[in-house]
C-alpha cells in the first residue's frame, strides 16, 4: 500500500525519521504530485458545481421575488394534523409539525422492519421445508408479492379497507374491539400510578432472569444437561412486573371505546391509512427478506447440516444453533438494504393519506410556498434515518462476522 | 487536441461561466408567446365545469374558457392553448418556473400567495367559499354537527387551514384525513372513509355531479367556513403580460354588462352606436395598442367564449349539470360582487 506522500516514498525497510526530510519534488513527473493536482481538481469541480446551483437558485428565486429561508419553521404551522403520537394542535410551530411527520414516519418504519424480519425469516426458513406445501406457499407467497409494485400494494390494501369493512355506525364489535371503515378501536388502560409499580417490578425482574439465564448456560456447558434459555428466563420477568403491578394496588381501569353518533368514540385507535401502510410495506418487504434468508442459508456448507444431524440435533435446533448463525453473517448486508427500502418506501403512505413526513412537507410547502426548503427537510430526515439504520446496522455485521485470527 | 487536466479544468470553467452568464429570466412573456404561437395555460387535473378533458381530449370549463379567451386576445385563435394539468401542489412551481404562461387552475387568491410566491393575483373569475359535503343518510344537517368526526381533504391548499381555523373556532376537533390526489379524497370520502369531504363548494359540486353514484344521496351543507376568491395567476416581473390577462377577464365581465355576446358580436361591431360597445370592441379606440395587442383583442376574445355570463351558464350556471346558481358572481348591478374596471 503506497501512503499518500508529497515526497517519493522511501524504499522498503527504511524508516521515515531515520532519513533527513527530502526536497519536495514539485514536477510532472512525480506521481504524488500529478495525484495531488488531480484531486484539486476534481475537488474545485465539485465544489464549483454545487456553488453554481445553490447560487443560480437563489440568484434566481431573489429575481421572481420568491422568499426563502427556513425562517417559517418558527411560525405556528395552522394545520391539524390526523394522526399523531402526542398531542400537536394548530398554533404550535411548523418545527413540531414536521417532527410529528418524522414520528409517523418512523412509527411504520420500525414496526414494519420488526414485523418484516419475523415473517421474512419464517418464510425463508419455510423454503426448506421437508413439506412440499409449505415450501409451495411460501415460494408463491414471495413471487407474488415481491412482484407488484409496492405502491399498487398499498392502494390495494387501502381500497379493501375501506370498501369491505362496514361504517363506523355498523362497526364489526369483538368483546371491547371495534373494526370498522374508522379502523381499529381497542380499549386502552387508564393510566394511574398502581402501573408505574409493574415498571419498578420489571428492574429486578430482568436483573433474576439475566442471572438464571447465566447460571443455565453455565450449568448446560458443564453437565450437558438442557435447560430452559428462553421461557423461563421470560416468565421471571414477566411474573416480577405482574408481581410489581399487583404491590401497586393492580389497577385495572380501561378506556373502552363505545359507540357515538357517528364514529366509535374513546379508547385508543388505529387508522386504516396507519394499517395499510404498515400491512403493505410488511408484507412487500418480508417477500424480499425471505429470499435474503433463503440465500444466506443455502449458502452455508451442506457438510454442516449433515454435521448437526450426526450429533443428534433435531430440524429445528440444527436451524436454530447451526445453520442460521453461519447464515446470519451473508444475510445482513443485504438486510440492511431492505431495511433501507422499507423506510424509505413509507414516503408512499402520502398516496393513501397518511400524515407521514412527506405528507406534512407537502402542506407545509403548500402554506408556505418554500419548496426547496420542505424538499431539502425530508431529504435530510431520510438520510438521516437510513444513515443511522446503516451504522447500526454495520456494527451488528462486525460483531456477527467471523472472526478471522 | 490532447486534453491535460489543467486544459480540462478551463473547459469545464468556461461551460460553467457560460451557463452562469445565461438570464435568470425568461424574457417577456407575450413575446414567448408570439414567438410560440401558443398559450399555456395551467388548468386543473380534472374537476368539471372548471377545468377537466373530455374523453376526446377536448378541454372546457370557466378555467380553461379564460385561457381559451387570453389566447383569442393575443393570439386572435382560442384554439392556440397548451394546457398543462397540474395538481395542487405543483401549480405554483409550474408557474414560477415558467412551465406555463398562466395558472387558470381554481386558484383562491390570498396574502401568502400574492406577496411571497413571486406571483401576481389578476383577477376573480369566481367568487367561492368553502363548504362541507356529507351523505344523505348520515342525517347532518349542519357543520357544527361535525364534532370529532374524519373529514377528507386534498393537500396543497387553503382548504385544510380553513378547516382548522373552523374546527378551532367552533371547538369542533375534526379529524383530517389528507390526501395528495384529488381523486384520492373524493374516492375515501365516498368509501365511507371520512363522513364529510371539504373544499370550495364549486369544487363540491362539481365532485357530487362528476363522481357520485347518485348525486341526490350527498348533500352540501349550508355553512360557507371561508372566503374563496378564484381566478388566474401570473408570474411576477412582467406587468405587461399581468395587465394583458387582467384586462381580458374585465373585457369579458364588461361585454355582459354592455350587452355584447357571442351571437352579437359581429353585429354589434358593425353597427352599435354606443360609444362604451365600440371602444370595447376596438372600433374607436385601440384599445389593443396600450396592452401591445391587436385593435380587435376583445372583439375575438367574446367572439371565441362569449361574455363572462355566457362562459358562466355554459360551464357551471343553473343550467349546466352542475347546476350552480349565480349568487354572488353576478354583475354589480344585478346584486352580485362582478364588478370590472372600465375598458376606456
């Protein structure tokens, strides 16, 4: 590896210090030098490019007499939005206004990309099957769906939920649930400080089912003797926080939704636009990542499998502890593109109106008229969400690398 | 020619200066125009009596007969239009950006708009106001009856503002539901999605008469929340240009109030004695030179649309399917707010 150097380099074996500092050799002829010039250049017409659009843009916007600036941020946005994670009314900024947009956004991106992993991976485990209609749907199910464009699929998600379910006069009631053209309505606890009790008993829950996880490792490694890793562990947890709920007094009040004049009323809600997003980016995205899946299994050796069976290990644990580990380290490169995509494929849910960020760029550059300035927010808030998917992402791909010594 | 790199660079410099060195400016609009031989115009994607192509491709509606007027006026053929559909939000880029000589597209003019867009409101070709739009059978009779109800809206206009500013007033905490496509609202609203669709109540209207399986299941409700003044839209910087579709709307609102219609036209142009019909008409003064335009500019203007009345009774007037009543945008002097500048 030659390091950039203005000088020539010094020939192999000798140390830089060892030798008095050389002459700078500013010619033609040295090819650190040519190398510097080239770079200049291709920096100056970079940097000369972006100067000429950014300028041309505002020289021009300045002509028409179009304002700019991001100055509107401050101002009260004037716009209710649908639906949000926290209360946002009109008068506050087009700041809050866009970070609602952000929120929902990221809502559908992080429970889209969990739900997509699961029903990915079980789909592409499900190429394997030794039962030819499991491997039949789940190879149908990833040719269909992988290919009809991601926006037609969320239309199409859409159109059915609000063409076949009833109005919310009619709604369809299970117990305290509603589903109607409204959406889902759900009964949701009131809060009160008996549940704050149920977090205080989750802390020392997770600290004992942390402790006896460790003690069965340790136990498993030693004797051989299997032990529960995974339900027990759970159940520790679960019963210190019931535990904790219980010392609070266990309160047990719930909003229940119930129905008004017109709409259901009360209780907490999913909206059929929330649903369908989510339901068609999931759905679309878990097509691509079964076949991720299917990939990084195929990839690893045969020898293995037949290993694990030699051993004595059933199907099941033979693709838990042997096969996917060694695939793992092929399927998350291309992973973290689905990833990517799902996120960036929610700026879709604009088409069937849901408030995402594009959504509240889209009015907010209406209200407003400052197009480059909403345009340039939403790219910054992709780029920063992919970047950020991608570095964590990264880091999980070092730390489940092989580790070659 | 060997290219070094340094040569290179000054090439690269040299096409960067020439293309910094080109005008921000497009230069006078009329002169495109004539230079084009065509107008265009930037009309709506689809909302009849307004804007919207017929299944031949064929464009009508108020929108599109102002643009049909302008290009008689300057062109003196209103079949010399380029229509450019353009949606809520893309409108005012369009114009800004030169895409189109105008935005005759239902536009409300308002103080944003007209201060800090780099455009020019010119006048109003339909005075609107915002209405609620709900079925039937859901039995409301009053938008105050809206409390916490879905209603569905397009975005990029000043009609979710309005139901906020509403909502807000009346305490009513109405749920948006808001969609890009004009299509997109009119099909949730009419799925059962939202139990109202909100916009102009020509707008309304028009999606009841144009979408609705039944128009007699919707009904529009009596609350107007808001002022709605509609009409063209030009580019800032070329008064010129601005006054020429200005003064073609006030021709076409003072040829109904003189008299002048389609059918007359000729004759009148001939024969009236009046001395407001001849100088509109061009036959004593030029009035064309003053605008940079021919002497019988508003001549052929009404002789390819007809009269302001006539554009409003065949597009949107109680006898065309939208069936809207003149209210408001009839002439001064018959009750209403048309009220144009002199041609003189």
């Amino acid at each position: 590896m030659r390091r950039f150097s203005f000088r020539d380099t010094p020939p192999e074996g000798t140390m830089a210090q060892d030798n008095p500092p050389k002459k700078n050799n500013w010619s033609w002829r040295s090819q650190a030098f040519r190398g510097l010039i080239y770079q200049v250049i291709a920096i100056t017409v970079i940097a000369g490019v972006v100067w000429f659009l950014a300028h041309n843009t505002l020289t021009n916007m300045r002509v028409r007499g179009i304002q700019s600036g991001f100055d509107f941020l401050g101002q009260a946005a004037g716009f209710d939005i649908g639906e949000s994670l926290f209360p946002f009314d009109s008068g506050e900024s087009y700041w809050r206004a866009f970070w609602v947009g952000v929120t929902n956004t990221l809502r559908v991106a992080v429970l889209g990309i969990v739900l997509a992993t699961v029903l990915g991976t079980l789909l592409g485990v499900g190429r394997f099957s030794r039962n030819a209609l499991v491997r039949g749907l789940c190879l149908s199910y990833v040719e269909f769906f992988r290919n009809i464009p991601v926006l037609l699929q969320l239309l199409m998600w859409y159109v059915i939920m609000t063409e076949v379910l009833p109005m919310s006069s009619e709604a369809w009631q299970i117990g305290h649930f509603f589903l109607s053209k409204g959406g889902v309505n759900y009964p949701i606890p009131v809060w009160q400080t008996g549940q704050l009790w149920a977090a205080y008993g989750l802390l020392p829950g997770l600290l004992l089912g942390w402790l006896y996880r460790r003690w069965a490792v340790a136990r498993f490694e030693a004797t051989g003797q299997p032990r529960s890793m995974v339900v027990l562990p759970l159940l520790i947890v679960l019963l210190a926080s019931l535990a904790g709920w219980a010392l609070g007094g266990a309160p047990t009040e719930f909003n229940f939704p119930k129905r008004g004049e017109f709409a259901i009323e009360n209780g907490g809600a999913l909206t059929p636009e929330f649903m369908a997003v989510l339901l068609g980016l999931t759905l679309y995205t878990a097509s691509f990542i079964a076949e991720v899946v299917r990939g990084g299994i195929a990839s690893v050796a045969r020898g293995q499998s037949e290993a694990a069976s030699a051993l004595g290990l059933n199907k099941a644990q033979e693709m838990r502890l042997v096969m996917l580990p060694q695939a793992l380290r092929v399927i998350i490169p291309p992973l973290t593109n689905q990833y990517l995509n799902l996120t960036k494929n929610s700026s879709l849910a604009v088409a069937i109106g849901y408030p995402d960020v594009v959504s509240i760029a889209n009015t907010a550059l209406n209200q407003t008229g400052r197009a480059v300035e909403c345009i340039a927010i939403v790219m910054l808030v992709y780029l920063t969400t992919s970047l950020g998917t991608a570095l964590l992402m990264n880091w999980y791909n070092s730390r489940s690398a092989i580790k070659e010594r | 020619m060997r290219l070094t790199p340094l040569k290179t660079l000054a090439v690269v410099a040299a096409g960067l200066s020439t293309l910094a060195a080109l005008p921000a400016h497009a230069g006078k609009t009329l002169d495109g125009i004539k230079a084009r031989g065509q107008v265009v115009c930037g009309v709506n994607t689809g909302l009849a009596g307004f804007g919207a192509a017929d299944s031949n491709g064929k464009w009508t509606g108020l929108d599109v007969d102002i643009c049909r007027a302008v290009a008689a006026a300057t062109l003196g053929d209103a079949e010399k239009v380029k229509y450019v559909p353009l949606n809520a939000q893309q409108r005012f880029t369009a114009l800004q950006s030169g895409e189109v000589d105008v935005l005759s597209r239902n536009t409300t003019f308002t103080l944003t708009r007209d201060a800090s867009l780099g455009l020019n409101a010119t006048a109003v070709t339909y005075y609107d106001g915002q209405g609620f739009m709900v079925p039937v059978k859901s039995k409301i009779k009053s938008a105050k009856q809206l409390k916490g109800q879905t209603v569905c809206v397009q975005s990029g206009t000043t009609t979710e503002k309005n139901l906020t500013d509403y909502s807000k007033a009346n305490k009513l905490n109405i749920k948006p539901v808001v969609f890009e496509k004009l299509e997109a609202a009119e099909n949730a609203y009419f799925t059962g999605r939202c139990i109202s669709y909100t916009t102009d109540a020509s707008g309304l209207a028009s999606t009841r008469n144009k979408v609705a399986k039944d128009p007699k299941d919707h009904v529009i409700l009596p609350e107007l929340i808001s002022k709605e003044p509609l009409g063209p839209m030009v580019r800032r910087g070329d008064d010129e240009w601005f006054a020429i579709v200005k003064w073609t709307i006030y021709g076409l609102l003072e040829a109904e109030e003189y008299g002048i219609t389609q059918a007359n036209v000729d004759k009148l142009k001939a024969e009236s004695a009046d001395p407001v019909v001849k100088r509109i008409l061009g036959v004593s003064e030029d009035t064309g030179k003053l605008l940079g335009l021919s002497k019988d500019w508003m001549a052929n203007a009404i002789k390819a649309t007809g009269n302001y009345g006539e554009i409003f009774d065949r597009n949107v007037g109680p006898k065309s399917p939208l069936g809207l009543p003149r209210g408001v945008n009839n002439q001064w002097n018959k009750g209403g707010l048309m009220y144009a500048y002199p041609v003189r």
